[in-house]
C-alpha cells in the first residue's frame, strides 16, 4: 500500500492505494486498524485533502411538508384523528403550532415529542423509519 490522502476534509476517512493499482478507502471508525496504521505513517505520509477528491455522503435533504400535506397523509395512514386528540391535551403553544404552522419540519422537536404517542390503528408502535416514510408520502402529495 502507498501513496495515503485524506478524502474528507475532517480527516475521517484515508484513500490508499494497493500494489495492483486499486484504491481502498479506510474509515477512522472502520473494523480493521489501516486508518491508524496509514496515520502513523506506515504507508508514507498522508497527502492532505483534496475538494475534488472529496467522498463526504451530501447531507440528507431537511424534510419538510405544508400543514395541509401533513395532515393529508396523516389522514391517508389513519393517524390524524390520534394526533388531533394528542394535540388537545397540549400546551396553548403546541395547539398554537399545530394549528398554524405553514409546514413541518421531520426534525421539529414537536413532532419528534409526539410520535412516541402515536401508533398504527393496530396498535404497532410508529418507528422513526415509519415517521420519514410519512413525511415522504406528504411531499408526494400536490395540491
């Protein structure tokens, strides 16, 4: 192995290249100890990190859905009712918000609050996978 570069710019990761030529990207929390070993210089020095080398996963898009998408695929789950009664018991502010928000975001601490009270007319408890596949069915919806 040779020729160690940083792939990411808060060093996490180490691109290196094998004697056939192939390249092997390492983790600093990956299962074997390469990072490590390529840190401490091993293969040679570590190049530093190049933007157009750059293997960061883009972030997630923020979720969010109009109060009407929402609601919408609240009601196609069969969860609204559930939430509008979980909503009565709120505080002013909460109702507040639910009543008048202009959209929800999937990483609004009020929503997150909630879902653990929430679950499927079967009685399964909702997951957080199932919570994303909400907000998907929602911005799926048009108005």
């Amino acid at each position: 192995m040779q020729n160690p570069q940083y792939m990411t710019a808060d060093q996490s990761v180490i691109r290196l290249e094998l004697e056939d030529g192939a390249l092997r990207i390492v983790d600093r929390d990956g299962p074997s100890d390469l990072f490590a070993r390529a840190e401490a210089g091993e293969f040679g020095a570590v190049a530093p990190f190049d933007p157009a080398l750059d293997v960061t996963p883009p972030a997630e898009p923020a979720m969010a859905v109009s109060r009407l998408q929402a609601k919408a695929a609240l009601l196609q789950m069969g969860l609204l009712d559930q939430v509008e009664t979980l909503m009565g018991g709120m505080d002013a502010m909460s109702q507040l918000a639910w009543r008048e928000a202009i959209s929800f975001d999937r990483s609004s601490p009020l929503l997150n609050a909630l879902a653990p009270y929430l679950s499927w007319p079967d009685g399964a408890a909702l997951t957080e996978g199932d919570i994303d596949q909400l907000f998907l069915l929602a911005q799926s919806i048009e108005v």
